[in-house]
C-alpha cells in the first residue's frame, strides 16, 4: 500500500497552476497584473476570511483561505520576473526562518534542561525583542502599517506606545480624561463589555455622519497626529542620551 503524501504537497499543485496562468500562453488578466493592482484584491480575500471566521463557517474559511493563498503565489510569481527576482520558495524560507528564530522557547536550548518552561507573558516579551531586534526599529512605531482602519491603527499605536513605556503627552492612556469638554464624554464607566463598546462606538459613528463628518477620516488624522508626537518624544530622547554620553568639553584634558 502506498503511503500517504505528505503535508503540503498540494501546494506544489497550486504553484504549478499559477505558473501555467502567468507564463507565455496563459490567462491574459493574471499576466497583466501587478503587485498594485492585486493590493485591493489581497485585502478583500482577507476580509472574507475573517468573515468566514466570524460566522463559524469552517467550509467557507477553508475556501476563502484558498482565496488568500492564490494572492500570495500569485504576488510570488510576478516577483519571479522583477528586476531582483525572488520566488514562493524565498517566501517559504524567510517565514520558516522567522518562525524558528522568533519561537526560542520552542527550537532552541534557551533555559537550562529541567528548568521551567516560559509563560505566556515571557514568549510574547522575547518575541517583541528578538522582533525590534531583526527590524533595527528607530521608533517603537515602526512597521505598523498606516493604510489599515484606523479604529485598528489607533489601537497599535496605543499598544506600541504602552508597551515601551513612554510618556507622550496628550496621547490618551486610557485611565486619564480625555481632551474634550466632559458633557461630550459618554459615561465610559457605564460600559459594561465590549457588545456595549460597540454601541457607543457605534453611536458615535451615528452621529457623526449625520453630521455630515467621515469618522474614519476623523480619527486616522488624531491617529497619525498623536504618532508624530509619539516620533518627536522618541527624537528628543534619543537626543538627550546622546547630549548625556558627551563629554563636558568646557573643561580642558588633564585638569
């Protein structure tokens, strides 16, 4: 009897496919795309994704996961033709590598044998440092990617910012009050789990447009507005700590 085959070997099915599409002779759509137009696309398959997710639909994710796993051959085998080209396999090999690196706990001897096994709290810490470590991030704002929602934006800053405990001032920490007359601001207190976060939030939204505002468009400005702070509050440190290893040049040498 033949044995199975391994985990995986279908998707040397679906790169072969893609192949044929894109190559000489294949579908003309798929052969005129770019990695920009196909940005749009690879947002949508996601989005359908999670809602698949949210349904609990199962059959529908794994269809919809298909959908997303055609974006990222697809944008591997248009990249096989650029200038430096790099393909599915370099995809492949940089996330392995990534994974590796990033999960010590798991692929290497980082604790002594018979010793303790991390917890939750210390696998996300060493993640977060070997990950600032691989980026050689300036700002603890690096890498968060701005085109996303901005209700979403707003709560990496946010994360960013408090787990590298800075000091911004007017960034909002969520346990001070916020920078608008106290008769606008919702009873917060009153709000007792998140369906009712999604209430106000949702009210707001209400209201807003009938006014005629884009809360989106509201909110990603006092985002990015609120992330240059954090990037000037980053620079002035950076400045004081080189100002502090300076040596004091107003007294000559060997006195």
């Amino acid at each position: 009897m033949d044995s199975p085959e391994p985990l995986g070997s279908r998707l040397l099915d679906v790169v072969r496919v893609i192949d044929i599409l894109v190559s000489p002779g294949g579908d003309p759509w798929k052969r005129q795309q770019t990695h920009a137009s196909l940005a749009r696309y690879l947002l949508e398959e996601a989005y359908e994704a999670y809602d698949a997710i949210e349904a609990g639909d199962l059959d529908a994710l794994r269809e919809e996961l298909g959908d997303v796993l055609l974006q990222v051959v697809l944008h591997a085998r248009l990249a096989q033709e650029a200038p430096h080209p790099w393909s599915i396999d370099d995809v492949a090999q940089t996330l392995a590598d990534k994974m590796v690196r990033r999960n010590p706990h798991v692929f290497a001897a980082e604790r002594a044998e018979g010793g303790e096994p991390p917890d939750i709290d210390e696998i996300t810490a060493n993640w977060e440092r070997i990950k600032r470590a691989e980026k050689d991030r300036q700002s603890v704002l690096d890498g968060v990617p701005l085109g996303q929602p901005a209700l979403a934006l707003a709560a990496k800053v946010l994360a960013r910012v408090r787990s590298a405990g800075l000091s911004v001032p007017g960034l909002p920490t969520g346990s001070d009050t916020v920078a608008v007359p106290d008769a606008a601001v919702p009873d917060f207190d009153a709000v007792t789990g998140e369906d009712a976060l999604g209430e106000l939030l949702f009210d707001l939204v209400a209201r807003a447009t009938a006014r005629g505002w884009d809360p989106e468009a509201a909110l990603r400005r006092v985002v990015l507005r609120h992330a240059q702070t954090v990037r000037s509050v980053e620079r002035g440190s950076a400045g004081d700590r080189a100002a502090s290893d300076e040596p004091d040049r107003r007294t000559p040498r060997g006195r």
